[in-house]
C-alpha cells in the first residue's frame, strides 16, 4: 500500500501540521514493538507494519496477505466469528486472544504463541496487535499451576476428603472424610482412586502419571468433573502428595500409605471456573477445545509417554466441500455445519480424549493410550454418522460428509507438530482418494505433499 496522501490546502500551515502528523503515525506503525494491522470490517488488509507481516506471512498459504482472517483461519478459526458476534459500535473484540502456530520440538524449542488483540474502530475499521508471547505463556502456566496449589492448602473449606493412596494409586483405608465427600463407603479400599473421576476420564496410565508428576514436582494438581458413589456428579479439585517415610523395605511396598489425595467439592466455584476456562481454552463457535488447549494437552501427554512407553493417536477430520458450503449457504450456514460436527464429536469420543477445532473447518482428537487400529475404527464410526444425518438450516437440509486421516506413535518421540503432520498427511490421502473415507497414516504418504499450491485440502 502506497503511504502518499493528499492533504487540503490550508494557508494557516494545517497541511503542514496533518502531514507531519501522518508521518509521524507511520513511523510509530513501522517501529511499534509488535504487529499492528488495519484491516476493513471483513478483513481486508489496508495498512501493516513489518512485525506483523514477519509473524503472518508463514500462516499464507498463497504466500500473500490480503485478508487478516484468511491469514489466521488456520490457527485461530473463531476470530471471523467473534467479530461477527460483536455488536457495539466500537470496542476490544478479543483482548489477549493466545494462538499456537506449533508446539515446538519436545526438550529443544518452545511452543510458538502469538497473542491477537482485535479493536473495532467504527463500523468498517478494524485494528489488531498482534505479539510473540511465548515465553510469557510458559511464565504464565507455571503460575497457574502454583496458584491452583495455593488455593487447594490456603482456601477454607472444610467439604474435603483425605484420601491415602498406595503406590500403585489405590486407597489404602476408609475414612468418615471420603464417605462425606464422595458417599464411597468401605468398598473404596483396594480400588484405583480414578473411582472418584468419571468412566471414561482417566486411563490407568494417567492414573500413573499422576503419581509420577507428584514424585517429581512434590505434588500434582487437577481440576475437573468427579463423581460419587451413587453416580452424581459435583466439580472437584485433586492434589496428589507423596508422602515422607514412604520407602519400602526388602523390596516390599510400604505397609502404609505412599500418596495423600486432598479431593475437594469446588462445585460453588465451578461457574466462574468453567468461564475463565472457555475464554482461555475453548473455541467460540463451537464449544470445544481450541488450538491452545490441543497443543497444551499434546504435549503433556507425550512428555508422559516419553517417560513411560504407550500408544497415542490423533486423529484429524476436515469437512468436505466446506467451501462449496459457504458459497452456497454463507458463512452462518457453514458455522451451522461446524456447530453440527462439533456436536457429533463431543458426543462420540470419551471423556479423556481431547476434542479440538484447530483450523476453519478442521479439527482434531488426541487419543490418549489408543493404538492406530482402534483410532481407526472410531473415526470412522464418527465418519459414518455424520455421512447418514444432515443440518437443518433456514429451511434447508444440509448434507455434508468429513474425511479423517488417523496416526499414532508408541513413545512419543518426535512431538504432538510430527504426529499432527502424519494424521495431516492421511487426511489428505483421503482426499485424494475420494472424500468421505478414513485413512491410517503409512511411510509412503510422507513423499506428498500437504496442501496444493492451488488452493488447500478440498482443491485435491
């Protein structure tokens, strides 16, 4: 964009004053510390400075930045969305909105993480601030995990049950503090603490992990859905601590207990939690995870696998024709069709699993302690549903099928970006073949290309 302006005439010196100042607003564009870029109110690009062309122009598939979403529709899908849905007259659309480009190489290189501030001038004017906020995020997550330690010893509440753990993570003894949290009653002893989670929210190798992160960091913490004897369900915190003198004798596992689990009924807090979870992790559109929290969960459970060996799939799904879609319907009917996926996602998977939208109309499941053979098998049983239903919108019926390209590695060598890359590599192989199909990523599929030069996945 040419920086030439034509300024009126003015015998007082006003043109000298509005040049001048023109000038000296491009030189602050030019040399702020981070990306600045003036966008229309559909995106289109009308002034950039050079940081935020350095840290867009890698997102560019076509190699040009013309439209501020396009740009960013493959890590951040719901910026269109959010602007859509704001309706003041001006104001900060997103303030802080964090976008992981990668998730860097596993004990060698950080996460890469942009931070997207959207402001509406008026009603054609955008602007967004965009900075590299990886380190920052990596000070901010250790933070949060201190301050959920802090909350979990420092927060009166006396609705608590102390639970002891042996060193396999089962309880070692009843106390009356379990039966009034949780209504277990002697039962409890000798079964794995993951009765207090729901069925399908925890694998015995995370039950593991947990107890192996409370050896290493002095204690772990989570936050999450718990259950109760009778089958209800309250929001609930979870510290693990090992516990001193704990070291078994001849080889044999302490008579006592090598754990101490705090579990506490945080259901009053559960509102204000949820919320500050959604802003931070969760997608707008749809209401699953976004790009943040995929990578964020990738990468721990690999950092686990790496430590102790076991199968981790991702799958990756992309509805077919979505282009074809919108053209036809707009982007509100697309957002149905998102709305209508993600939905049937969230619904066929469990509850450990981690369910994503990572792109426009892309979206991925990190399986934890799933092989490639059983990944397989529920992706297509996804495939299938979505292939016999349809979405109701503005009186019309649309049909619309995904493709799904499925990977798995054993050890977790390699990191979330390369197993990511794979089921990226199968989906296309199933575009190719002819949409609406499952593939399993094999060698042979590394050798082709991604994305045509000419337009993305549906232009296979």
């Amino acid at each position: 964009m040419s920086d030439q302006v034509t300024y009126p005439q003015d015998p007082h010196g006003g043109c000298e004053q509005l040049r001048a100042e023109h000038e000296a607003l491009i030189q602050f564009l030019y040399l702020a510390p981070v990306g600045l870029v003036q966008a229309d109110i559909d995106g289109a690009i009308v002034m950039m400075n050079p940081i935020s062309a350095q840290l867009l122009m890698p997102l560019s598939r076509s190699g040009g930045l013309d439209n501020l979403f396009d740009a960013l529709d493959s890590v951040a899908p719901d910026l269109r969305y959010l602007c859509d849905q704001y309706a003041l007259p001006s104001g900060k659309i997103c303030d802080g909105l964090h976008v992981h480009l990668n998730a860097g190489a596993p004990g060698k290189k950080l996460p890469q993480i942009l931070s997207v501030t959207l402001l509406k001038l008026d009603a054609t004017r955008l602007m967004a601030v965009i900075d590299d906020v990886t380190m920052q995020v990596r000070r901010e997550r250790q933070l949060r995990h201190n301050d959920a330690w802090l909350n979990a010893i420092l927060t009166g509440i006396t609705d608590y049950a102390l639970v002891g753990l042996d060193a396999r993570g089962a309880v070692t003894e009843w106390n009356p503090s379990i039966g009034r949290v949780t209504g277990f009653g002697q039962d409890a002893v000798g079964q794995p603490y993951s009765i207090f989670y729901p069925q399908d929210a925890m694998t015995q190798e995370h039950l593991l992990d947990r107890l192996r992160d409370a050896d290493k960091d002095g204690w772990s913490m989570d936050e999450g859905k718990r259950v109760r004897a009778d089958g209800s369900a309250f929001w609930g915190s979870a510290m693990i601590a090992p516990l001193p003198d704990r070291d078994a004798v001849d080889g044999e596992e302490p008579d006592g207990p090598a754990y101490c689990l705090i579990l506490r009924d945080i259901t009053d807090k559960r509102e204000a939690i949820e919320r500050r979870r959604r802003e931070a992790f969760g997608d707008h559109l749809t209401g699953l995870a976004n790009r943040r929290a995929f990578f964020e969960s990738a990468e721990q459970e690999l950092v686990h696998s790496r430590a102790a060996p076991r199968p981790t799939a991702v799958i990756a799904f992309d509805a077919d024709h979505f282009k074809a879609i919108n053209d036809r319907h707009g982007h509100p009917g697309g957002d149905a069709v998102l709305q209508h996926l993600a939905a049937i996602l969230a619904e066929t998977f469990r509850e450990v699993d981690v369910v994503a939208r990572i792109g426009g109309e892309e979206f991925a499941v990190l399986l934890p302690s799933t092989d490639l053979p059983r990944a397989a098998v529920v992706a297509e049983r996804l495939r299938a549903i979505v292939a016999s239903s349809s979405v109701h919108f503005e009186g019309a019926r649309i049909h619309y099928t995904v493709s799904a390209g499925v990977a798995c590695v054993l050890d977790g060598e390699g990191g979330i970006d390369l197993l990511l890359k794979r089921a990226d590599q199968a989906l296309y192989a199933a575009k190719r073949a002819g949409r609406n199909r499952v593939e399993r990523w094999r060698a042979e599929l590394s050798a082709v290309p991604i994305h045509p030069a000419e337009g993305g996945r549906d232009a296979a």
